[in-house]
C-alpha cells in the first residue's frame, strides 16, 4: 500500500467525498467548470470521476520535477 494511504482509511471512500464535497462547493458558487492538476498515480482516480485530460504540465520545486496532467471537469 503506498505511503500516503493507511490501512484504516483505505475503502473509506475519503477522497471521492472530498471531490464530490469541492465539486458541490463550485457548483454552488456558479461555476460551470474545474480545472486541477493530477498526479500520475492519481490519474485514474480523477478520470473516473469525470475529469478529461487537457494538458501537461512538471511542477518543478528545485531539485525535484513532479510530472502532471492537466484535467479539467464541466458541469
């Protein structure tokens, strides 16, 4: 299991609550769209919820280089 999930929040469904909760907060403000960056390994995670991919994009933080994907969510 990787690192940033533990065995007693894994299958809890914590981070499709937190999207579904962010994307009702946009959808009340009156925004029509999301746009977020993904990382590799969460890239399956925000395409089955939805979001398209609609770019590349390396987060770069000095000596390290974070490889993204652009992926944005219509309403």
């Amino acid at each position: 299991m990787p690192h940033w999930r533990t065995q007693k929040a894994s299958g809890k469904r914590i981070g499709s609550k937190l999207i579904e909760l962010v994307e009702k907060l946009i959808k009340k403000e009156g925004h029509s769209k999301v746009t977020l960056d993904s990382t590799l390994t969460a890239l399956k995670f925000y395409t089955s919820k939805g979001y398209i991919k609609t770019g590349d994009k390396i987060h770069d933080r000095g000596k390290v280089s974070l490889p993204c994907i652009t992926m944005s969510k219509y309403f």
